[in-house]
C-alpha cells in the first residue's frame, strides 16, 4: 500500500495569518519533497471550497493520507506548530 500524504491549502488574498502561515508551510513542504501541495483560493475557488466546509477562519491546512483526511489546522500556524502536528499523525 503507498501512503501518500498531500495538504489542501485554503488562503486569501487579504488573510494576513494566510501570509505567515505560506513561509511556514513552503518551509515545510521544501523539507518534505513527498508531500503534494493543493492550493485553493477563498474567494476565487469558491465551489471547490465549498467541499471542505471551511467555514470563515483562514487558512485552512487539510492534511489528508490515501485521500482520507487526517486532521486540519486552522488559523495562523508557524513552522513549529505544522511539524509537530504533522508528527502526530504521519
């Protein structure tokens, strides 16, 4: 079985938490060359969106693991806080 991890990420434009929490992640995601990254705009990708029911606080990090999801994390995140929440469940 191939464990494939991937992290849909819903961000805006005009989220300043969104803006803090992509250096974290693009630190991340350059240490982890195995995870596939999904970006998905708030406001332009809204029907794509609409599946995850977000709801209104952003960003959005959906870490999911042979398409099933595992956990999220919601709200500003820095590098430390997606390590270790990662190494809870990966």
């Amino acid at each position: 079985m191939v464990i494939y991890v991937k992290i849909i990420k819903i961000s805006a434009l005009w989220c300043p938490a969104c803006l803090i929490t992509n250096k974290a992640l693009d630190k991340f995601i350059n240490e982890n060359k195995d995870i596939e990254l999904i970006n998905l705009d708030y406001d332009f990708d809204e029907d794509e969106v609409k599946k995850y029911n977000v709801g209104t606080t952003l960003p959005v990090l959906i870490f999911e693991k042979n398409n099933k999801e595992l956990f999220r994390l919601i709200g500003e995140k820095n590098y430390n806080e997606i390590v270790k929440a990662v190494g809870d469940f990966i």
